[in-house]
C-alpha cells in the first residue's frame, strides 16, 4: 500500500490531537447498547455478531438521533455523515432525470458504487438513467419514510465478497422496526424562514403480539411538502436573461415594441416584466424569469406503509415476512418554457427570429409545464429460519423489489406551436401579446414515459457461530447461496420516441439478466487478542447471451493488546456489474461534422484541414460487451474505549478503482481508428479490433458512413481518506446526562484518469464534474434530563471549489481568480419534552443562522454550486407525539 508518508504523518498526528480530547463514535453503542453476548445481525457479515467493534468500521445512525439531530428524513441523515464528500444535486434545476430523488455519494466516488439495502436485501434502482455526474444507476433515498427506520448502518468500503456487485464505496443498509409493543401517533409540522417547502407529516407506528410468541409491527406514514422555487430565495431569485422577448432582423436590428407595447406584458413572471433598453436592443425583460418557475425542492406527497411479521412455526424455527411499499408524487420544473424561431411579418414582408419566454400566468401555473414523478415502490422479503442441528442454523428467503414510474409533462408540440405562433406572429407586434392558458393548451400535449426496474431472489445461509474451539474462542462459519435476476425498462410514449416535443427526443430501452451468487466467511479467533477473519464470494450475471463473472475476496485482522485497545485492517476486492442503462440503453442516432482523420493522414492534410471535413451518420447505444468495474480497498484503523463512557477511532480507507465506465466522443473513436488503420494502437479503446469495429466505411470513397459511440470501460479513481471518530458521555449533578460526539474525514488524496492518454487529475488541485468537499465533521452535544432533552449539532462542509477553478482550471483567469470557497457550517438545535400521558413535543430549528451557501465567482444561475449545496435556509419543524 503506497500512502503519501507526509499526508499520513498528518493524520496521525491530527488523530492525536483527537484522542486527547473526549470525543466521537462511529459505531454509536450508546444509542442501542448491546450486551457482548447477545448476537444480532451484523452489516457486512455473514455470521451473527456481538456489539462490539470489528475489523470493518460501521456507522450506525439511530432513528432516536435522527430526531435528535433535526433529520427529517433518510437523505438528511445520510448528508450528514463525514464520509459523503461528493456530489448530490439536492433536487436543484438542471438535473434531468435527477431532479426528483435523492442519491447518497460516499467518498465522492459516484451515487452508484454505493449499495442499498433494505433490511439487509437489495432494493430496486430507481428507473431512470443518471444522467449527470458519473452516470449509471443508483437507490433513491426519498421514498423511504422516517417512520419505518429503526436505525442506519453504513459500511465503509468495497464490500462484494458479502453483498456483491455494487458495494465498491460501501454498503447503506436500512434496518426497518420490528418487535413494537405499543402504537405511538405523530403530527409534525415544518417550513422555511423565507418561504416555500412548508410540510405536514403523519406517522403511526405500532405492535401487537399474535399467538405463540408472534409478532407483528406497522408502520405509516404521509407526508405533503410544498416545492422551493428559485423566487423564494434571494440567492437564487436573480435570473436576467437579454431575450426575455424581443424579435429582431439581424445582431442589431430589433422590433421595437416600444414602453406601451412592452406594457401589455407588465402582469408576467409576478408582474416583473418591464421595457429594456441595452444598446440598440429595445425588448421586454425581466430578472425572475427563470427563477419564477424553477424548482430548487421539489413539491412531493408520499403514503407509505410497512408491516413485519415474526411467527414460530415449531421449535427452534421461525416463519417471517417484511412488506414495504410507497406511493409518491413529486413536481418539479427546470425552468421557463421558450421559443427561439424565425416568424415573418406579413406587414413589412420581413422574417425576425422571435425569443420568447413563456410565463407561468401564460399556462396558469408553473406546475403546467413541470415534470410530474408518481412512482411506486415495494419491497417484500418472506423467509423462514431456525435451528437445524447442534450449532447450526439456516435462513432461507424470497424477496423481491419492484420500482415502477410514471412520468407526465405537459408540453408543447414542435410542429403544433410553430405553426400556431407563425400565424399569430403575422402580425410581429403580436410577440409583445401575452398567450392565454387555453391558447398554450391547444399546442401542448401530454408527454408521457413509463419505466420499471426490479430485482427477486432466492436467498439460502447456513451458518455455525461455534464450529469449533480456538484459543481466543469459538471458530465461526458461514455458507451462502443465492439465485434471481433482475431487469429494466424505460418506454418513453411514442410520440416522445419521435422527438415531436419542443425538447428533443426520448428512446425506449428495456433489458434484463439472471444472476447466481456463493459465498462464505470465516471468524477465527486465533488468540484471546488476536483474531482473524475472511470471506469469498464468486458471482455469475447472464444476459444477451453473455455470461459476465468475478470472483471477489476479503480479510480482516483485530488485535487486542489490552481490553481497551483494538487495532484493525481489511483488505479486499470488489467489483460492479455494468449497469443496466450502460448495457441497455436505446439506440439514439445524429449526423455531425466531423473531422475524418485517417482521411486527413492520406491526403497529407492538417488533421484540422476542412478538406478532410463532412457529415458523418452516428449512433449512440448501450454497449453488451462492457466488462465489470474492478476496485480493491485497504482499511487500517484503531479504536480506543478507556472508559465505558469514553470511545475513539481512527480509520484509514483507500480505494482503487479500474475499468471504470465512460461515454467516449466522436473525436475519441476516430483518432483510435487512424492510429490502428496506420499501424499503431488504440489509446482510448481497449484494442485495435475494437476501434475498427466501431467504424464503417464506403469501399469505393473511403468515407465514414457510420459510427458507433457509447459506453467503454477506460477510466480509473483512487481516493484515500481519514476518519476520525469518538463520543463521550457524562452525568452532571442536578443537570442531567451529557453526551458530545464528533466525526470528521479528511480527503487525503483523489486522482482520477478518463482515460488511458488523457493525464492523471488530481481532484484535490483541479476538480471536476461539481467537485468535492476536501473535508467533513460533524459534531453535537446532547443533554438528558428527566423528560426534557436537547441537541445542538453542526456539519461543518470544508472547502470546495469556486466556479473559476471548477470552469477554467487552476490556469485560467477567465471567470475570475480559480480557487476554493471556504467552508460550510450549519447548526441545528432540537429539544424535545414528554409531557406525560403518553404525550410528548419535538421541535427543531434546521440551519439555526440560516447560512447560504458560498458563491465566489458564481456570476450565473443558480450562483452557487447546486451540485454540493443547497438553498433551503433556517427551517423550523413542530412535532406532537401520542403513545399508547
């Protein structure tokens, strides 16, 4: 393992300056304290645990701290940690299909090499292609309901050898309540200091016991939260545009509608709109336009619901069954709808080319044109489990998780408006009229898209936590099998197909595959302070005819000088399966103009000489022969607990991932093709062959007559970072029981290379695609008192970069000095207090001084980086609980 020793030598001695100082935990045994004894299920193993520390570090975030630290939901509670440094949109405009979900980012290595599971089993992607940031397809967190949580692990680090594919960053498991005995109601009530996202919640969780020692626990929950829009917030209320509407002849000729015509126009966009003057420009403008429509938080309306069932059936085994399901709703908008066409004024015989955007009261609402999400989720998970003989037990299950989408957007019709607007813009003084709803409505239509993804499997473990004895105590075992498949579908309408809206066209795709896993692990406790630990995993994914497999390893090392002290280190392999949109997605054609550069080599031209210039037919597609994406981790850490009260950790993670994904341009393809037609290799593809094949040409002219793009493995990433951790509890006389925590991760390094000629970045000295938090902390201190309790917690985001150095680069000046934005520090503060009865009140102030995000050099929307911040403010929640 190659570390940066000065960068290292730094962390230890910052993980030093921790330790001498009470603090923070990740695992959190305080909040659910487990008897070392009593074995529970434990996240990334196979075989039943204890609650102490291992050699894997887990972060276990409860649903008591969950309220405790203000988290409203799932995502709030996951931002929230050290280790998500990267990108996650938070629903901010420009995010295509993204702007409706909510995806975790661990390390910053992309929301798809995290995995998600629901009670330990994979759960359904949600359907859509992620199409910003690395791409690929990911869990979305806002559909699961605070309600049914009983708590959050988080599993730093490539993960395969027990979960498989995916679990390259780490694994998110959602652990859902079970073994309730009382029904408790709640009502809460949230908004925002300056306006927009105001909510109501209901939630009713409860238990009862059935016959022999059954159980059976519910879960509901709804919940309504009204959408941000860009005109609530001062950072984001500022959106002029030059061609708010106007019609002009040439770069300087323009139709003047004059201070009366523009007038006409005065009640649009909030009544904003007023007559400009800018040169020899004379038009209609307004500075909210944009953000009179555009959603920073979407509208959302989730019903949830969740049942566990637990029955023995005999003795020594158990009948069980978990159901969960959600219906939800969201509304959001990326921003106005416009026209940019040529219109001829019948009057004057002249032809102007008419900028025009359309406003909100043209449509009667934002929400006309805006993007409406219903989605439908479930998971469902039916197992039986017990004793077979001596020391072993089985479990075996069926599970399945389905995510289907529906998709509407009114909008308009290309040739439908243009023809319309061409008759109505005969006259062009007609442009500076305003449209009514009905005239938008008769050249819009609904735009529809319906899409699914699903996963089922058959799932069988046996295991032995005593196979036999050992110096330091019983060997453990664990064997396990699993069989499903999965698939996908996204089936835009056909009208959508066909690109007949005024934003483009849509492709269907739809794929699916089987897949078979084995995997074992083993705990060998060698000594009484020494213990060792490994597990193997071979899977197989078939599809299209193809047969992909990889075998995938991991092993664990404690060490236990004395009671107190435990030294740590894992090491293992991982691997993703290619996604199902790298794979699968619809076919997509284009002509480009293109420079031919074999061409140019022949005829002993510039490979810039337009003589070797033309159109070229090309096509983008899924790509079947994708191989799978490989990564291997290292973890080397300690945890200190002197006193039952007082706990420390520091873990070191790196990953190294190869054979990433990427979509490889035009240019890319025919620069590979040259080299290898003339007797050289491939830089950007994988081989010769490959290159050749991607490419068609005429056999008289020797011109392109096609191109195949799409998705290649060529691009690799390595990150190392530090993680701090500790907690400290103490009772004050007369006060009551204090407890401060803090977690904190440093980025110590994070390279990345697109592809095999273009040079190594350093992330850390010029970012890309949205950047990265160079580090994260959190902290709170809590206070116990009788019936009244109280949190103040901070995140505290470390630099990022500014829009000079995230555009340009290091070297460039053109957007202003490149740089880093200082850091982000939010404070929440919550008290709760029972009122007795079975009552009890929760409130919680969110970003309690109501910081906005930095904005250096942001001179253009949303003036900020969307991609790592948000623009939420101070908000406030109220929340009324009934047990009975």
């Amino acid at each position: 393992m190659r570390v940066n020793r000065k960068r290292y030598l730094s962390g230890l001695m910052l993980a030093g300056a921790f330790i001498s100082f009470p603090v923070l935990a990740l695992a959190d045994p305080a909040a659910d304290p487990v008897k070392e004894d009593e074995t529970v299920v434990v996240t990334g193993s196979l075989l039943p645990g204890t609650g102490k520390d291992t050699a894997s570090p887990v972060i276990v975030i409860t649903s008591e701290e969950m309220q405790k630290k203000g988290f409203g939901e799932v995502f709030d509670a996951l931002r929230g940690q050290a280790i998500v440094t990267g990108a996650m949109r938070d629903s901010a405009p420009g995010t295509g299909n993204m702007q409706n979900v909510k995806m975790i980012n661990l390390f910053g290595l992309g929301a798809s090499y995290t995995k998600v599971l629901i009670n330990g089993r994979s759960t359904a992607n949600f359907p859509l292609n992620n199409n910003v940031g690395d791409g690929g397809n990911f869990a979305n967190l806002s559909t699961i309901p605070t309600a049914m949580v009983e708590r959050i692990e988080i599993l730093p680090g490539t993960q395969s050898a027990t979960y498989g594919a995916d679990a390259v960053a780490g694994v998110v498991n959602i652990i859902l309540k079970k073994n309730i005995d009382k029904l408790a109601l709640s009502v809460r009530g949230s908004g925002y200091d300056e306006g927009g996202g105001e909510s109501i919640r209901v939630q009713a969780v409860g238990g009862l016991k059935l016959p022999s020692d059954g159980s059976l626990s519910y879960a509901f929950e709804f919940s309504n939260r009204k959408a941000i829009l860009g005109i609530d917030r001062d950072r984001t209320a500022y959106s002029p545009y030059d061609d708010d509407a106007f019609a002009r002849i040439s770069g300087s000729n323009y139709y003047d509608p004059g201070v009366a015509g523009c007038a006409q126009m005065s009640d649009l966009f909030g009544g904003s709109m007023t007559y400009k003057v800018d040169g020899a420009m004379r038009y209609c403008g307004s500075d909210y336009t944009r953000s009179s429509v555009a959603t920073y938080d979407s509208e959302r309306r989730n019903y949830s619901g969740y049942a566990s069932l637990s029955q023995p059936v005999a003795d020594g085994h158990e009948l069980y069954m978990d159901l969960s399901g959600t219906y939800s709703r969201t509304i959001s908008n990326f921003g106005p709808v416009f026209v940019w066409e040529n219109f001829t004024d019948t009057n004057s015989g002249r032809s102007y080319l008419v900028s025009r955007e359309i406003a909100p009261e043209e449509m009667g609402s934002w929400k006309t044109s805006a993007k409406r999400d219903y989605g439908t989720q479930y998971d469902i998970a039916l197992g039986l489990k017990g004793a077979i003989t001596g020391n072993w037990n089985y479990d075996v299950s069926g599970s399945r998780s389905f995510y289907k989408l529906k998709q509407k957007t009114f909008y308009p019709v290309k040739t439908e408006m243009t023809a319309y607007l061409a008759d109505r813009y005969s006259d062009i003084s007609q442009v500076f009229v305003p449209l009514t709803p009905e005239e938008y409505a008769g050249f819009s239509d609904t735009r529809r898209r319906n899409a699914s993804s699903r996963v089922q499997q058959l799932t069988g473990k046996v295991y032995n936590s005593s196979l036999f004895d050992l110096p330091g105590g019983s060997a453990a075992f664990a064997l396990l099998a699993e069989a499903g498949n999965e698939s996908w579908k996204d089936t835009p309408s056909a009208d959508f197909q066909a690109g007949l809206y005024f934003d483009g066209a849509q492709l269907a795709s739809r794929g699916k595959r089987d897949h078979s896993g084995v995997a074992t692990e083993v705990s060998l406790p060698l000594l009484p302070w020494v213990s060792i630990s490994g597990a193997a995993r071979y899977d197989d994914y078939s599809y299209a005819g193809k047969s992909v497999d990889r075998a995938t390893w991991k092993a664990g090392l404690e060490i236990r000088p004395m009671p107190t002290l435990l030294l740590r280190a894992g090491m293992g392999t991982a691997f993703r399966v290619p996604d199902m949109s790298y794979l699968f997605l619809g076919k997509s054609s284009t002509n480009s103009n293109s420079y031919d550069l074999y061409m140019c080599d022949q005829m002993g031209v510039s490979r810039t000489s337009n003589s070797c210039r033309y159109i070229m037919p090309n096509e983008s597609t899924g790509n079947l022969a994708l191989k799978p994406v490989t990564a291997k981790s290292k973890t080397l850490g300690a945890v200190w607990t002197p006193t039952p009260a007082l706990r420390f950790s520091a873990d070191f993670i790196d990953i190294n991932i190869k054979n990433e994904v990427r979509a490889l341009t035009l240019a890319n393809i025919l620069f590979d093709e040259a080299a290898c037609r003339q007797g050289g290799e491939a830089v950007y593809l994988g081989s010769c062959s490959q290159a050749l094949s991607l490419i068609t040409r005429d056999g008289v002219t020797g011109r392109v007559t096609g191109v195949t793009r799409g998705y290649f493995n060529v691009s690799t990433k390595k990150t190392q970072s530090l993680i701090l951790a500790g907690q400290y509890q103490f009772p004050v006389q007369g006060i009551g029981q204090f407890r401060f925590d803090i977690n904190y991760n440093r980025v110590l390094e994070f390279k990345s290379q697109n592809d095999s000629v273009s040079p190594v970045v350093d992330q850390l000295k010029n970012p890309s695609a949205g950047g990265l938090f160079k580090d994260s902390m959190n902290t709170s201190l809590s206070l116990d008192s009788g019936p009244f309790s109280t949190t103040v917690y901070a995140v505290r985001y470390g630099k990022s970069p500014n829009y000079a150095l995230l555009t340009g680069g290091p070297a460039s000046t053109s957007y202003g000095m490149p740089g880093w934005d200082k850091a982000w520090t939010l404070f929440n503060l919550s008290a709760s207090y029972d009122i007795g009865s079975g009552f009890a009140v929760n409130g919680t102030v969110n970003n309690l001084f109501n910081r906005m995000p930095p904005s250096k050099n942001w001179d253009s929307q949303p003036y900020y980086n969307a991609a790592l911040y948000n623009v939420y403010g101070r908000g406030f929640s109220l929340e009324l609980t009934k047990s009975f």
